[in-house]
C-alpha cells in the first residue's frame, strides 16, 4: 500500500480525528487510524494536532468549538496535564491522572482515558519474546521501569495486576518515582511495587526492564541504562515507537538479550482508544 493509498478520500462529511503532542514528528497513531479508516471504509481521518505545552488549555478550547472534531490520542508532554482540563476520566486516566485518548462529547464536555498499561501487558503477552509459555511471561517476574511519568504509572499499575514478584520505579526525579509508586499502591492495593533510586539498583536482579523515559527518541539521546549490567536472560523493552529499533534495543540484541520494542504497546491498545474517542463509528456524521 501507498502513501497515498492508506488515506481515504476526505468529503465534508470527513470526521476529523487528531494525535496531539509536542513535537508531532513521532507520532504513530495517524498512520495507524487512518489505514484502518481505508481499509474499513470509514470517513474520518487522524491528523497530527502539535500544541505547544504552554498553550494546551487553550488549544483544547479551540478544537472544542470544531463541529467535526470528535476525538484524539494523546501523547509526550501532555498526558498529564490533558487529564486535569478533562470533565470525566474513565478508570485507566483516574488511576494515572494521565490520559492517551479524549472524546470531545456533544455536550462539549471532554472525556478521558489512558489504555498504555493495558496495551504494554497486552503486547507482551500477545508477542511473547520469551521462551516461556505466555501464562509464564510474568509470573513472579522482577522488573524495572525507568521513568514515572503517565506510560511508567500506567504500565506500573498494570503490571501490578498481573502475578509478578515485584516492580522497581527509578527515575530522574526520585520524588516523582516516589508519588508514582503511592498511586499504585493506592489504586491497585498491590505493595510489590516500590520506588529505587538510581544509586541503588541492583541490575543483576531483574528479569524485564522497561525504558518508559523518551530517552531513544534522538539518535544522540543517552542511553537509559548499560545493557551490559544486566542478566544475559533479561527481556529489554522500550516503549520507544520511532524509532523501531532504539538505541537501547540495538545494544540488547547485540549483547544476545531478548527485546521486546514500543510498537507493540500502541498495536494492542489501537482498537481501545478507536472505540473510545468513537473513531470507528461509521455514518455518525
Ligand atoms: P511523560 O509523562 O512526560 O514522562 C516522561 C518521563 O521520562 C518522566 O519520568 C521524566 O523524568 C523522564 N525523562 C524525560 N526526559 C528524561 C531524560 N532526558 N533523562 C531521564 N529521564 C527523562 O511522558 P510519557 O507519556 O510517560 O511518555 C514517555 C515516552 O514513552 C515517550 O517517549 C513516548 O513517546 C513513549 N510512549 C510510547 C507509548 C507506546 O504506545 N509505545 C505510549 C506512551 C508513551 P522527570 O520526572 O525527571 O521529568
């Protein structure tokens, strides 16, 4: 298929759907929706929607007043700060006060929700880049996240429900590792996840790491962690969609790790957040 191809003709009765972040540059929900719009045959059409964070409240007001704008995906740097200008959020956003889609509702109130850490254990376990059974992927697993923002909350708290040992939150700003951890215990009632400081990491003891920083988005970026300390046997993820193979993920497979990459976690959750923000109604106007 085409560039071309992959978009389907757009009318005045196209209903306009965006991906808002900043910058836009790696956003992949466009490419995604609007493949399935076509194959589909769906009128509606994903755009990338670049608000700068500092104008986030007033870019929400003006695509409120869009008769046909109907819903988004939501990503870097405004997760977080989305949620809290939503008027309802469903139970994924309450649980990480961060949101990955909004629905701008007919009675122009906007709802919110986060399907990250759903998508993250959907992916893993539809993937399965291990060589256990997929009931074993997790099972009594010890697994270190690096980031605490909205996807390392979401994957945190997901993960928390599944049958793992334990889960380590380490992070630039431990404070913010800290207040993750306490929302997961909070919503989840699970106290097998907790807060390391970077100082303190044993890597020998991990059986999974997961890069939920946007460290990989640039080729000069720094790596996350040296894959090196850890397990020969240790699962690398990142959550890195673009590019593909990050950094991090090249000097796994290098060093013979298996690698787990970000794609995934957005392939799972794409029918979620469609249904959600109403993307895959047809004729709705
Ligand atoms: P976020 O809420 O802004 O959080 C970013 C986190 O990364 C924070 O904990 C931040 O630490 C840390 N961080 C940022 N820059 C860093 C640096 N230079 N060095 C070390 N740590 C750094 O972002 P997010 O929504 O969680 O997204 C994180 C990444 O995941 C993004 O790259 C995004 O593209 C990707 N993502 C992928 C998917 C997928 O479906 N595959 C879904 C969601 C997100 P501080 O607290 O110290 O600022």
């Amino acid at each position: 298929m085409t560039r071309h191809d992959s978009i389907r003709a757009i009318t005045g009765t196209t209903r306009l759907f965006g991906c808002i972040a900043s910058p836009t540059d790696h956003v992949r929900a466009p490419m995604i929706f609007n493949r399935i719009f076509a194959e589909r045959n769906i009128d509606a059409v994903m755009v990338p929607v670049d608000i700068p964070a500092e104008q986030l409240s007033e870019g929400i007001k003006g695509l409120k007043k869009l008769g046909n704008f109907k819903g988004a995906a939501v990503t870097i740097p405004h997760k977080l700060n989305l949620a809290a200008l939503c008027d309802e959020l469903g139970p994924g956003a309450r649980a990480t006060a961060a949101v990955n889609a909004v629905r701008f509702a007919d009675d122009d109130r906007l709802l919110g929700e986060n399907f990250d850490g759903h998508g993250f254990v959907a992916g893993l376990l539809g993937e399965n880049p291990t060589d256990l059974p997929p009931e074993h992927i997790l099972r009594d697993k010890s697994i270190l996240i690096f980031g605490a923002g909205g996807a390392a909350r979401a994957i945190a708290l997901s993960l928390a429900a599944q049958p793992i040992s334990r889960v380590d939150v380490t992070n630039r700003t431990h404070s913010r590792a800290e207040e993750a951890v306490q929302l997961v215990h909070r919503l989840g009632g699970n106290t097998k996840v907790l807060a390391i400081q970077s100082n303190h990491i044993d890597f020998h003891a991990y059986d999974m790491v997961i890069n939920a920083t946007p460290l990989g988005l640039h080729e000069n970026d720094e790596m996350p962690l040296d894959v090196n300390l850890l397990r020969i046997d240790c699962l690398v993820c990142d959550i890195i969609m673009i590019p593909e193979r990050t950094r991090l993920i090249t000097a796994a497979q290098r060093s013979g790790r298996p690698v787990h990459v970000g794609r995934y976690m957005l392939d799972y959750q794409v029918e979620l957040i469609g249904e959600f923000i109403g993307a895959f109604e047809k004729n709705s106007g």
